[in-house]
C-alpha cells in the first residue's frame, strides 16, 4: 500500500485559514494527500465564521472532526503550506514549502470570507493535481 503525501497547512493561530484548508484537503483531496493544519499557538476555538460559512458551503462540522493544533501535535510532514502569516511564519522541516499568501478574512464580511474559501478550495484542487502528476 502506498502511503500517502502528508500536507500541512500553517498559519500562526490556527484558527481560520489553516482550519479551512485542513478540511477542504480531507474533502476534496483525501484519497491524494493527508491533510493537517497547525500554528505556533492556538485559540480557545475555531473560528465561528469559518465554522459557519463552511458548514453552508460544503456540509462540513470543522467543530466536530479539527480542534486548534500546535506544530508538535502533527506528525512529520512532506509538503508545508503556509498561508501568508505576514509575520515570519512557523517552519517545519519539509521536502516542498509554498505560501499561498491568503489575507486573513477574521473580522471581515461573509463575502471576502467566502471568497478566501473559494481561493483556498481552487489551491487545494491545484496541490491536489500537482501531487498527482508527481511535480512537487
């Protein structure tokens, strides 16, 4: 059986962006990539306009299957997204790292939030195509 690649999706707080990718990979890419998501802190919970917007767009609870995870509480990964953390963002050893540069939406409108899912979503199906063709 062949294992697949891990991907972790790294952000400072590990509570919106990261959360999103996290469960937009084991969504729309779990049968190519293992999906993780940490910071270098954490919050008290997942962000509810995150929570909320993605329950309405793709039937996902992130509340009952993530919770807000520190690096060490992943296992070694092959592939590190960071989000654009516009601070140094966390480093975990990796055999390919990029940044997707994504503002982060917290405090925003329902529109700019489900626009950085819609980017998010349109990253995760180009990893997941990449990953597939064996170019990262």
């Amino acid at each position: 059986m062949t294992m697949l690649p891990k991907v972790a999706f790294i952000c400072v707080h590990n509570s919106c962006r990261s959360q999103i990718a996290e469960a937009l990979g084991k969504h729309l890419a779990g049968d190519v990539f293992e999906s993780y998501s940490a910071g270098t802190e954490t919050k008290p919970q997942i962000n509810q306009d995150a929570v909320r917007l993605m329950k309405q767009l793709y039937g996902i609870d992130m509340e009952k299957t993530q919770y807000s995870k520190v690096l060490e509480d992943i296992p070694p990964v092959d592939i590190v997204v960071t989000m654009g953390c516009n601070v140094q963002c966390p480093f975990l050893p990796c055999t390919h790292r990029e940044d997707w540069g994504l503002d982060d939406p917290t405090g925003m409108d329902d529109t700019v939030f489900s626009e950085t899912i819609w980017t998010i979503r349109d990253k995760i199906t180009n990893l997941k195509e990449r990953i597939k063709a064996k170019e990262i």
